[in-house]
C-alpha cells in the first residue's frame, strides 16, 4: 500500500530512542504494543502470548515484573522473545533493578506509585549504564498525591507536571534515554495531555486511553484518542489498552496504523525468533530466504522461522505454519503439529511448498495430509536436543542468581 501520511499534519520531531531493536521516536515507523495477561512467572505461556502478539502486529511487548517469579520469567523470557520486552514496574525499586538484571529491553516507570527521589535516581542510573531505556509511564488514575492536590485534580496539566518532575530527576544523574505517556481514561483529558507533552518535551511520546475497556467501546475510544493525536503528528509508538485478549490490542493497533498509511500493509507475515542459545540454525539467514522466496507469492498466512525444535512450534503455536531447525533437519509444522521433517537443506523449499498447499486446501486437510511418523522424529530430535544443550541454554540460572542476589538485598 502507497504510504500517504504526508497528507496527515507531519510527524513532530523526537529524539529517537531504541527499545532493543526497535526504534521509536525521530524518523522511526510508529510502532505498536501490546502487553501480555499471563503471569510472567509462567515462561511457556508468557512466550506463546508473545508470538501470538508479534504475529499479530505488535512491535514491543509489555510484561508485568511485580515479583520476583515474574524477574526470574523475565531472565528466560527476553532471550526467547521475536520482540523487544519492557518490564512495567509499579511501587517496587528492587523489581525494577531485577528487571535489569533478567535482561529487558526497557522499563516502564509510573511516577505515581514509585515516589523516592533517590529509588528513581538509582533505576535511571543503572538504566543509564545499560543503555536501557526508560518509559516515564503517567496515568491520570494514578497520579501523585501532591500533584494531584496541587493542580486539583488529574488535569492534563498535572498529567505532564508529573512526567516533567521526573525527567527532573533523570536529568540529574544525566539519563535522557527516555519515552513518555501521559495516559488517561478520558479521551478528551488524554489528547489535551499528550498536545501539551509534545510542546513541552521533545521526547518520543507513547500513546494511549487507559482502561479503555471492553470491545467495542473500548476500540472506540482509543481510536479516537490515538488516530486523534496521530493526525496531528503527535506520537511515536501506541498502546491500545482493551478489556479483551490482548492480540486484540495489537490488531487494531497495527491497523490503526495501516489506515491512517503510518505502516505499510502486510500480506504475508513472517516472523522469526530472535535465536537464542539453543538456535541450531541461522536464523537469520533461514528467515531472509523464507521471506525472500515467499514475499511474491502473495500468501495471507503468518509463517514463523524458529531456531530450535525444543521451543520453536510451541512458542509460535499461534502461526498458520513454521519450520523449526534441529540436528541438521527442519520440522515444519502448522498451528502447532508437526506435519513433516525434512533435511535442513530443504527447509525453505518445503516451508514454501507447504504454504501454498496450505492457502490452496486450508489447515484441516493439510493437517490429515501430515506424515504420520513426523511426530515422532520430532520428538527424538528434540530428546537428543535437550540432552545435549541442558534445561538452560541461555544460561538464565546465571541470571536468576543475579536477580535473588538483588532482591535478597533490600
Ligand atoms: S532458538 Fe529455540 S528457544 Fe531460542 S528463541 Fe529460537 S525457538 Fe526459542
């Protein structure tokens, strides 16, 4: 599709920050979000919430770190993500340092319930050391006491005031790696915030209606707060905050996107894991082939090129179809199944083939059509997998270690 944003008002200048590989601000694509509802302590379910999320549109996902299960999730979660994680953080200083230390991308800090000077100086600090950047997260339902009195309520102007007090603190120990949202359930409180934030800061703003609710109100309202601010250049990256599967959120928000011509239109969506210590392939180059083979054949299914056949068809169970590497072979599987193995040399050329049968004659007949013994090899490469590589590929017992260190510490 012809990107025709330059009819909208132009994008107003941000400095440009990167969420691991995402960037967002300047002249970065607006990106979407989304965040997951699973316990994060739950690594196998967060994963499969997350591919289902990135399938479907989402850019950067959003964990919640409120305990240190949730840190230690984190520890194997990152280097498993095809996305960027940001941990959100509320009251707790020590979950925010444990976030760090499981490896995300970035945190989310809400000024309204993380209140010390010196906590937020010491998070910003070690941000700053990392090179992780900061989401100076504002809600109006959560606002800080004092600003709250002191403007009389949680007015757009208050909603800002907070936001500027904690660049403040930012500022002092020289962090500035840093994106804002000014969120409010309120539509209209919510677009007079974000104008006002983007006069006053020059920093990538994230928008959103929070606690918009259920569909389809809630898809209502935050489209008329974010396609609002969007058309008047107002925005870096967005959240739809849905009272409903969270796929949903990056669904609308990858169309939202897609209508106002802020993102191209996909037809076939490939997504691939970021592979970690137990890829046994490159990934890269597999999904550069994938996409490079399958990009003109104009299929509208999601295909998914996975590193390992240990995690990969359970991690994007959510695609129509993947092929996942393992001990020199490829296992392709749909939804999940696995349908057939074949040596590593044919992986693109059957992952194409199968695609177009699949789009041809439909999940259900390529799923009786499978080979009966697949599953079974599958699961011998996978038993000789884990015996040669361990529980712990990525080494995340080095990194939960860190992480109780740290949370027995305070
Ligand atoms: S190599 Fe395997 S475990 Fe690692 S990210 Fe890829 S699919 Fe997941």
């Amino acid at each position: 599709m012809e990107i025709v944003s330059n009819l909208l008002t132009p994008r107003r200048p941000t400095r440009q920050i990167s969420v691991g590989s995402v960037k967002v601000g300047g002249d970065a694509p607006v990106s979407v979000q989304s965040m997951t509802t699973t316990k994060t302590a739950d690594v196998t379910g967060t994963l499969e919430q997350i591919y289902a999320l990135a399938a479907a549109g989402a850019d950067i996902v959003r964990c919640t770190c409120n305990e240190q299960a949730a840190a230690e999730g984190l520890a194997q979660i990152v280097p498993r993500s095809p996305v960027p994680i940001v941990a959100d953080i509320h009251f707790h200083v020590e979950m925010a340092l444990a976030a760090l230390e499981a490896g995300v991308h970035g945190l989310r800090l809400n000024p309204g319930n993380l209140r010390k000077p010196s906590e937020i100086k010491l998070v910003a600090s070690e941000c700053k050391d990392r090179g992780v950047p900061i989401r100076i997260g504002v809600n109006a339902g959560s606002l800080h006491p004092e600003i709250y009195e002191r403007f009389g309520g949680a007015t757009p102007e208050a909603l800002v005031e907070s936001a500027r007090q904690e660049l403040a603190y930012f500022d002092e120990v020289g962090f500035s790696d840093v994106k804002i949202s000014v969120k409010a359930s309120s539509v209209a409180t919510m677009i007079a915030a974000y104008r006002l934030a983007s006069e006053t800061f020059d920093h990538p703003l994230h928008l959103g209606v929070t606690e918009a609710g259920p569909l389809p109100g809630g898809l209502i309202k935050g489209t008329a707060g974010i396609a609002t601010l969007l058309a008047e250049g107002i925005g870096d990256t967005i959240r739809y905050s849905l009272t409903a599967d969270p796929v949903e959120e990056a669904k609308a928000g990858r169309q939202l996107l897609e209508s106002l011509g802020l993102r191209e239109r996909k037809g076939l969506d490939l997504i691939a894991c970021p592979s970690c210590g137990r890829a046994e392939v490159d990934v890269i180059a597999v999904a550069s082939a994938a996409q490079a083979a399958l990009q003109d054949r104009n299929l509208p299914i999601q295909v998914a090129v996975m590193g390992c056949v240990v995690n990969g068809p359970g991690e994007a169970r959510h695609a129509d179809l993947g092929i996942a590497a393992g001990k020199r072979r490829g296992h392709l599987f749909i939804r999940g199944q696995i349908v057939r193995v074949v040596p590593e040399d044919e992986m693109v050329a059957a992952l194409v083939e199968e695609a177009e049968k699949l789009v041809a004659e439909g999940v259900e007949a390529r799923l009786a059509a499978r080979d009966v013994s697949a599953e079974k090899e599958a699961e011998a490469d996978r038993a000789a997998l884990l015996d040669a590589k361990g529980l712990d590929a990525n080494h995340a017992t080095e990194r939960i270690e860190k992480i109780r260190r740290r949370t027995e510490g305070h």
